[in-house]
C-alpha cells in the first residue's frame, strides 16, 4: 500500500521536478549531462525538504485547446495593456472602478490559480479574493462606463475560465461547465 | 542604434522617475509597495536594455536576482501588512 | 547573413523601445491613478508586457550567448509571479479599507470581504 502511495507522489510531484530541472538548466544556459544530473539532484533536495501538497492530480493537456487558450492570452494581453496603457494618458476622468463578484463553476486547486493568473494579467481586471468553498471569485475593474459594461466584463471572465478549463482541466472538471452556472452543487464534496 | 539607446534610456528613466514621485508621495505602505516593485521591474529592465544594445551579458545573472527580489520583497511587505491587520482587527479567515 | 543580421537588430529595437514605452505607461499610471487598486493595474499589466518584450529583444540581440535562455526564464518568471503578488497587495488593500469607494460603479462585495458570496450566487441581484 505504501509502495503505491509512494508510486501517486511520485507521478504528482513529476511535473514539479522537471519544471525544476528545466529551470536548472536555463539557469546554466548550456545543455549537458552534468547539468541534468546536477539539477536532479537539487530537484530531489528541494521537493524533499520543502514538500508541496499535490495540486497537479487529474489535470491534462489538450493541445488543441491549449494552442487556443495561449493565442487568446497573448492577444489579450496586448489588447489589456494597450487599454491601461491609454488609460494612463487619457484626458477625461469620467470612467469609474468597479468591484465584482463573478460565480466561476470549477472546483480544482490548480485551474483556480492558473484561472486567477490569466485574469490579474488579462481584461481590466484584478483578482480581490477568491472564495474557495464558494468558488466565488472578486474582481476589480479599472474603468466601466455602465451596468452593461460591467455585466459583459463579467461575461469575459466567464470565456476565459472556459477556455482554461477546457486546455488544462480532466474530463468532470469539462462536465461541469456545461452545468447551469446559478444552481452550483451543494451535496458534492 | 545610439538614438535607439537614447530613446530606452530616456524613456526607461522617466518611468523610473514616476515610480519614485509614487514612492515619495504615496499615501498609504501599499502605495509605496506597489512603486517599489514597479521601480525594480524597471530597474531589471534597463540591465536588459544595457545587455542588448552592448550585447554584453555579464549583467545577466543581476537581472534574475533584481527581478526575482522585486516579487519576494512585496509578498514579504504584503504578508507582514495582512498579519498586522489579522492581529488588530481579530477577524482571520475563519471568521 | 548581414541582412538577416540587420533585420533581427530591427526587431529586437523594436521590442526594446516598446518595453520600455510600456514601463513609461507604468509609471505614469502610478502617479495618475486615483487609489491602491487603479495603481496595481498599472503595475501588472502594462509592465509585464514591457518585461516580456524587453526580455525578448534583449535574446534576440544576445542570440548564441547561454545569457539568452536566462532572459526567457526573467520573463517567465514575471508572468508567474506578478499576478501573485498583485493579488496579495490588493487583498490587504481591500481588506485594510484602501478603497476609494466613490470611485465605485458597483461593489458587489459590499465592504464586507470576510463574508464574500453568501448564500445565495453573489451576482444574483
């Protein structure tokens, strides 16, 4: 039992070591075996004295959602900080802040932060809190002009946690997408 | 490409010099938080700037080490400001 | 060769003026904008776009250097680690009652963060 324990440790912290070993190696700049072995060894050092709860369990990789996911991150991130970047200049003063409270429908450690990333750096947002249990997030948005603004910024949010979901969450997490988003489950969990 | 250095200079510069009217005048620590990173992450990127246009990269292994202090040092200020606010208004997460 | 060495010169210059533009907006947004929360917009995004191109003008011109990998590593690591700063320093905000509340449309949280949601969806209105 121990052994297959060891064996899911194993397999979650995988991710973890080879991100740690490819940071080793950018670090140094030049491939070799050394610095393979070098960057294992202080890979296995640092996952064992400073252990991480495993949040990688059920996640995949859909390549096609991702390619999608990633081409919208990059053009939004263009579009956002052109839109801050005029913001700045902006003569007029008129626009105003607002604070949201948007109901997202995943429940997974890890695309709640991979979610909560994209959305600090993407539309005009900034994420406040986040509401494990009521997997309730709160916003900021640096300038709406009107309730219809607001209501198709949250829309925007509702998009890119589809998109997230659907390039890195296991197959319930894409179920329960598609689940009326204002009758969240109570029972489960 | 010297008009280019001038150019990044200048312009680099000057978000510097916002940065620290921010820090000087900020009215709250935050404020003053929120500057500082902002002034590292510019500092970084004039190391870059410099490493490009001389195509120089003995400042490389700075630039890591000033952009990764630029993340530690306001997590840091972030978490000592929430514990003081979680000591004086008694009201933690499990309130 | 020198062709397409002049050409890769002109995009890393590009990218290099641009970054640093967008650190200029940065700055600038800090000064003008109104509270903590308005400020923290100016200081993640405008600013990671500006690392992100720095960083990438600066490979190109270092390309054949290992220094050039050490610069995407810079950029990735901002990409992951700005958000998460942003999002603490905007809790304390928030929390700690920083908030210029007449600026507000909408505050949907009502000034009450430690019981964000309730019981009912919290964009049911």
């Amino acid at each position: 039992m121990s052994r297959g324990r060891l064996a899911t440790r194993l397999r979650h912290q995988l991710p973890l070591l080879a991100w740690l070993v490819l940071v080793w190696i950018l670090l140094w700049g030049t491939w070799s075996w050394a610095n393979l072995i070098s960057g294992l060894t202080v890979a296995l050092a640092v996952t064992a004295l400073l252990p991480l709860p495993p949040v990688t369990g059920g996640a995949r990789l859909r390549p096609l959602p991702l390619v999608r996911f990633v081409g919208h991150f990059l053009a939004d991130l263009v579009v956002s900080s052109a839109q801050v970047a005029w913001e700045t200049v902006r003569p007029d003063r008129n626009r105003r802040g607002a604070i949201v409270a948007v109901q997202l429908r995943t429940d997974s450690d890890l695309l709640l932060t991979v979610i909560s990333e994209t959305l600090t750096l993407v539309p005009g947002s900034l994420v406040i809190e986040l509401d494990r249990e009521q997997q309730t997030i709160a916003l900021h948005l640096l300038s709406v002009r009107d309730r219809a603004d607001v209501d198709r910024q949250k829309a925007a949010v509702l998009a890119i946690e589809d998109r997230v979901v659907r390039a890195f969450g296991s197959a319930a997490d894409v179920a329960a997408l598609d689940r009326q988003p204002d009758q969240p489950e109570r029972t489960s969990s | 490409m010297s008009v280019v250095a001038a150019l990044a200079y200048a312009l680099l510069g000057g978000g510097a010099l916002l940065a620290l009217v921010r820090v000087a005048r900020g009215p709250s620590l935050l404020d003053r938080v929120v500057a500082t990173d902002t002034l590292l992450v510019v500092i970084a990127c004039g190391l870059a700037v410099y490493a490009a246009l001389e195509r120089d990269p003995t400042l490389v292994p700075v630039l890591v080490v000033v952009s990764l202090l630029a993340f530690v040092g306001s997590v840091s200020i972030a978490r000592y400001v929430g514990g003081m606010l979680l000591r004086s208004e008694g009201d933690g997460p499990a309130a | 060769m020198t062709d397409l060495d002049s050409a890769a010169d002109v995009v890393a210059a590009v990218c290099l003026l641009l970054g640093a533009l967008l650190c200029l907006t940065a700055g600038l947004g800090l000064v003008r904008f109104p509270d903590v929360l308005s400020r923290m917009h100016a200081g993640t995004k405008p600013q990671v776009l500006g690392v992100l191109l720095v960083m990438l003008g600066a490979a190109i011109r270092l390309h054949g250097w290992s220094a050039s990998w050490m610069l995407l590593l810079v950029a990735a690591f901002q990409l992951v680690t700005a958000p998460v700063s942003a999002h603490m320093v905007s809790r304390i905000a928030h929390r700690r009652r920083h908030v210029r509340r007449d600026l507000l449309l909408v505050d949907e949280l009502g000034g009450e963060p430690a019981e964000l949601g309730g019981d009912e969806p919290a964009d049911a209105h």
